[in-house]
C-alpha cells in the first residue's frame, strides 16, 4: 500500500515511523514533513492546507491512503476531495471536523446528547458576552469558536479580563472570523488529562491516555503552548475513568454525530478535566480535537505494539467492530525541545548536533517537528516546537531519567526544555 502522510510536526513524523514500520505500506510520502520525516518517507513539498495540491499529489504517485494529521486541511474539507477522486483517507470530513472546528458546534451537540462539559452560552455580540459574564462572575472561560491556532482560549480572573478578552476576538478581532462567535463557559477544576479512540463513523476503539504540558515553564506556569511534553498512561485515568469516558462522552458523541448526519472517522481526542465529583473523579469534556495531539501522538506511537496502519485503514472502512489493539503497558514520555522565545518570537536556522547520540540512547526515539537541514547537511531548526525527544521505561522515573539523558546529548544552544515533564504523575 502506497501511503501519504500530512504534515509536518512531531505528531507526524511518530505516525511515519509507525506506517513506515508497517509490513503493509509498501512506499511512504509525506507532505510537506521535515528533517526528521525524510529518514522515514519521501518528503514532497507541498503544503498540508493546499487542498487541491494534495489531492493531485495524491493522484500523480498513485497513492492508495492518506493520513491527515493537522486540523486545518481536516475543517478545509481535504478528506472530502481526496474521498471524491477515489482516494482512501483517514481522518474525518469537515463537516464531522466541526467537533474540532466550531466549539460552539461542538458544546450544542454535547448539550442535545447529554454528553457533561462545563455550563456554556454562545454569543455573536459584544453586549450579550458581557451580560453573560456578568450573570455569572469570575473565574470564566472566554472562546473563539473556530480554529485559532491555539490561542484562543482565554482564562479570565476579573471582569476587565473577561471584557478585554471579548473585545479582543469581537472588536479588534484578534481571531478574525474564528473569533466573530464566542463559547463563554464556566471555569472547572481539576487535574487534566486527554484520551483518544479511533473512530469508524459507528464504533469507537478505546486508544489509551495521555497528559499533555501546555504551559511554557515548569510547574505549569506562563503562557500555553502547542505542548512541551506528555506522557501516557497518566495515573489520574484508572482504568474506570477511562471506561466511564468511552461510556458518557465518546459514545453518545459517536452516536450522536451519525444520527445528524455527520457520522466521525477518525481519531477522536477529547481533551478532559477531572473534577472532584460528590462520590469520586468524574470526567469533563473541555474539548474535541479532530487529529491525534501533538506531542501525545508521539507517546502513543511509542506505546502501540499492533501495526498502525490496519486500524487506520479500519477506521477509514467502517470496520472497527471488532477490532483489537494491543500496547506496552510501559509509559512513554516525550520531552519537547523548543527555539528560545517560544511561544512567542525566536530565530528559526540556529544549528542543533547530538540528535544522532541522543537516540543512541536506548529506548529512546528523537522525532523531528521544526526542522530542516542545510545544504551542506547540517540540522537546522525551522520552527517553534523542533524536537520531540521519546523514552519508553517500565515507569514515569525512568522514562523520563531515559528522556532528559537524551535530551543531554542535544547540543543546541538556542533551545530549551522543561525538565519536569511527567511531574504529576511522580507528585503522587
Ligand atoms: P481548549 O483549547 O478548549 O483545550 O482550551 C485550552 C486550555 O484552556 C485547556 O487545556 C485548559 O487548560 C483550559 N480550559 C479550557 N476550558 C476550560 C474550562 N472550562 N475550565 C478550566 N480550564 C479550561
Ligand atoms: N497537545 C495538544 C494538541 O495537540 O492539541
């Protein structure tokens, strides 16, 4: 099987590893991947949101599945084209991208299905958000509806925060036409984490969960990022949370979502937080994204034993039924190296050696997000988030004492790391 994968991050190039590993696929593309991809597939440069670029790609190199990774091309219908020219792809259609696309969507949905997320109103006007914010107080949670890159959530601690931020996604429209609608929600506490399940438009296959960094600096403090680290399992998901999950919030949303019309193919990542309930932890949905995560992608990739590319192509045919997956009870945890100034402005071209003697650390996989190389062979780094450094250890301590040793041998001085990724877990 001629394989194409989308993309060009950390998230992609641990799928790559993964189909690239697969007996099936008997030649890998990846567009437009990065340094790190072009030792697993042949990178193509063409961009992941160029639609119709992709799908002539896709046509020309006779390509048999597509494996969409980022949410853009998904909410940009790019499933849909590659779907209509014949061409088998993974990944939901944009009208199903929506859960991810539009939280309004998404919150109604949840809300006619019975699916528990935090109490919420949508607004189009600037008076109707502050009426709404001042009806019920602070601490709450101001959203652009669409896609903003990850930066359009906004925690507001007082009235002028939550008035700010209104005003900056209506008035000055800071998210452009993603902000012209916003989801304000009531503020909930609790330790986060996320879970994923493959989905085939009917059934849902439980994959396993994850816990995500998003904060730039340790103790998860400053500003949100795409992600610093992860590591999975995260101790906060027993095995009857997770079970709890599939129950209330993936499988009505599953169901709900085919009896509208809108049936879901692909992988569902509900992004949770676990709050104190009155007879123990009960889950929250704070929200669906419609890909894998980035970084968790990588742990997850780690953990998988079965082939990937099967239950991809499964999920793509409407036959997960019955389908079995089988993963290393060991954790992985990827600790993300990130450009100096990330999140916000950094250099992008500065020199990074040791990435060979970092994965010459056993059980260890370094996956490339941000980078390239030049033309006299050097790796260079060429965006914020640049490498995803991945151990695979019996427990939290050792896979992280395996990553950060990696992570050592990086000879990179304009990067920088956390170095407490997995803390909660270890905090136990
Ligand atoms: P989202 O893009 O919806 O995942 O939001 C980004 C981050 O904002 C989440 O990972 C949470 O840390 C935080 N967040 C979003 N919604 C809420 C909420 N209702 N209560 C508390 N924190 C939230
Ligand atoms: N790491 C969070 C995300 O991929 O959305």
């Amino acid at each position: 099987m001629k394989v194409l994968v989308i993309g060009s991050g950390g998230r992609e190039h641990a799928l790559c590893w993964a189909i690239a590993a697969s007996p099936l696929c008997t030649k890998l593309y990846c567009a437009p991947g990065n340094a790190g991809i072009a030792k697993e597939a042949e990178c193509v440069p063409v961009e992941a949101d160029d639609v119709e670029g992709i799908v002539r790609l896709a046509r020309e190199r006779a390509v048999d599945f597509v494996v969409v990774g980022p949410e853009k091309p998904l909410v940009l219908g790019l499933v849909d084209r590659l779907e209509e020219a014949g061409i088998k792809a993974f990944g939901p259609s944009a009208a199903a991208a929506a859960l991810e696309g539009s939280k309004g969507f998404m919150k109604d949905l949840c809300a006619r299905h019975g699916v528990p997320t935090a109490a919420y109103g949508r607004f189009a006007d600037r008076d109707s958000a502050r009426a709404f914010v001042a009806a019920h107080g602070v601490p709450i949670v101001i959203k652009a509806d669409g896609l903003a890159a990850g930066k359009g959530v906004v925690i507001a601690h007082t009235l002028d925060e939550a008035h700010a931020a209104i005003d900056d996604a209506m008035v000055a429209r800071a998210f452009g036409d993603a902000g012209s609608e916003l989801v304000i929600e009531e503020f909930l506490t609790g330790e986060e984490a996320s879970f994923f399940a493959l989905v085939d438009g009917a059934h849902a296959l439980p994959l396993v969960s994850c816990q995500d960094h998003k904060a730039v600096g340790e103790g998860d403090t400053g500003p949100n990022t795409g992600g610093m680290g992860a590591y999975s399992p995260p101790p906060v998901m027993t095995p009857a949370l997770e079970a709890r999950v599939m129950r209330e919030i993936v499988e009505p949303v599953v169901r709900g979502m085919a009896a509208e019309g809108r049936p879901f193919k692909g992988v569902l990542f509900a992004g949770l937080m676990i709050v104190a309930g009155p007879s123990g932890p009960e889950p929250k949905l704070i929200e669906f994204n419609a890909r894998f995560g980035d970084p968790e992608c990588q742990v997850l990739m780690m953990r998988m034993m079965s082939d990937v590319l099967p239950a991809l192509v499964a999920a793509r045919d409407g036959q997960l039924a019955n389908f079995q997956l089988r993963w290393y009870d060991e954790t992985a945890l990827c600790v993300v190296m990130a450009s100096k100034g990330y999140p916000g402005t950094y250099a992008k071209g500065t020199e990074i050696q040791g990435v060979d003697d970092a994965a010459a650390v056993p059980d260890v996989t370094v996956f490339h997000a941000g980078t390239t190389r030049s033309a006299d062979g050097r790796l260079l780094a060429a965006g914020g988030r640049v490498l995803g450094v991945t151990a695979i250890a019996p427990t939290v301590r050792e896979a992280q004492t395996l990553a950060y040793e990696a992570v050592d041998r990086i000879v990179w001085p304009d990067g920088f790391c956390r170095r407490d990724i997995g803390w909660r877990a270890l905090a136990r």
